[in-house]
C-alpha cells in the first residue's frame, strides 16, 4: 500500500478550506452591500408609481445593475429638485431619475457613462389649436419640473431673452402634476423630455407639437468624488448590455 505523505495532506485540506472560506467571505460581503437610491417617480416611462409601487426602466436598470454587481438596492421617492443635495449629504448613494449629465450638476457630482439619449418636446392638449409659437411666445402659461433641463430651456431661451415674462413660468414637484394641470386648462404647455413627453400622449390627452433639439445625456449620478461605486456602476451597465438585458428593458417600456 502505498503511504499517504500526511504532510502534504495536511496542506491540502488547509488550502481547502481556505478558499472555500474565502469565497464565502467574498459571496457575502457582495451580497450585503446595500445601496439607497434616490428617484423621483413622475416621469413615465422612467421612474412612476403605479398603484404604490415605483416601477420604470430606471427602476430595472438599476437593479439590473444591482444583480450583476451583488448590490441590494433601498430606493426612496425625493423630488427631482432635492437629489443632488441628497447626494451631497450622503443620504442616497446614487441618484437614478433619468438626470441629464450637464456641466453644472458635474460640478457637484459625478455621472456614469450615458445610458439614454434625448431632446426637449412641447406638449399641448389634444383639441388645442395652438401652433408652437402661439404656445411659446404668446402670453400663455408654459409648465415644467423644477429644477429640471426643461424648466432652464424656457428660462434661458425664453424669459432671459425678454421673449416671455417670469410668470409665464409654471413651476410643479412633478411632471405628472404639470401634465394634470395642462388637461385641466390651467395651463396651454408643457416642456419635458421627449420620451417622456411620448410617454404622456399614450395616457393622457395631450399631443406633442414641438421638438426642441437640446441633445441631452442621461446618466446616473453619485456623490462627487465617489469613483468606486461610479466604476462599479459603469461595469454593471456595460455587462447588462452586453448580455442584451439592456435591449430587452428597452423593449419593455418602449416598444
Ligand atoms: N432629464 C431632465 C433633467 O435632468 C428631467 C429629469 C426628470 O424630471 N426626472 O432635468
């Protein structure tokens, strides 16, 4: 019979059961790293609450994003305008809320890579016969979110320009609250983003009559600075479209 070298035997079974200790110690500490993310849901088909539940594609890129990199998500509902100060004060690390990635905000935190691309559309009641001059330049009442790309277009291509006055502005926390607001005639538009604006003539009785080109990125944003979960974001959405998870979420809620 052969003799069993116990020595080496013993090095073996230590090694053993190293690794698989290890690879449980790594399994673990993927599994429970909690991240709380910061949406705002009123901009279908992105980030909305139906009957109590937040649903969207941000809502399923990010725990899609979430899956890949062993992440479990917290999410919490903010106004869009509260975000970045919620980034700023550590209370959500990653703000998901289809955010266009501008130079101002990269001031104050850090962007993924894109994941979305889009303009601004002007959206007016169904019946309406209003041109998008009339709708714009006239003296009706134009809404937006505050704090939105949206809201900086009239602003800067309206009211700064003296085209419009400042009360001609209608600030809501909500798209969906500005959208409400336009069917019940207490307004005559609204600027939004185009998918989004889309998105509201498939529920609601509203048309687009404009596209203002304004060429916008999305992306997801954390703290300033934080480029360990920023490259761990960016590596969760390079795999998801890869593995073509990416295609089929876009299929789900725009197609
Ligand atoms: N993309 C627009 C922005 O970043 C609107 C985003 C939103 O309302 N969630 O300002």
């Amino acid at each position: 019979m052969k003799k069993i070298n116990l020595k080496y035997f013993t090095t073996l079974l230590v090694a053993l059961v190293l690794s698989l200790g290890l690879t449980t110690a790594v399994g673990f500490s993927q599994n429970t790293e909690e991240l709380t993310v910061g949406t705002s849901a009123g901009f279908p088909p992105f980030e909305i609450m139906e009957e109590g539940d937040l649903v969207g594609f941000d809502v399923d890129l990010m725990e899609a994003i979430a899956e890949e990199q062993g992440f479990d998500l917290q999410w919490r509902d903010l106004s869009f305008a509260s975000l970045i100060p919620a980034l700023d004060a550590g209370k959500i690390d990653v703000a998901a809320a289809a955010m266009t990635i501008t130079a101002e905000r990269d001031k104050k935190v850090d962007f993924s890579d894109p994941y979305w691309s889009a303009d601004q559309a002007v959206i007016i009641r169904e019946e309406s016969e209003l041109n998008v001059v009339q709708a714009l330049m006239g003296s009706r009442m134009i809404g937006s979110q505050t704090g939105t790309t949206g809201a900086s277009w009239v602003k800067e291509e309206l009211i700064e320009k003296g085209i419009i006055g400042d009360s001609a502005l209608r600030h809501y926390d909500t798209y969906v609250m500005a959208v409400r607001d336009l069917v019940n005639k207490n307004i005559d538009s609204v600027v939004v983003d185009t998918p989004v604006a889309e998105t509201f003539t498939e529920r609601q009785p509203v048309k687009v009559i404009a596209r203002l080109v304004t060429g916008e990125n999305y992306g997801l944003a954390v703290k300033e600075g934080n480029s360990e979960l920023l490259a761990e974001l960016n590596t969760g959405l390079s795999k998801i479209k890869d593995s073509g998870k990416y295609d089929e979420l876009v299929q789900k809620w725009f197609e």
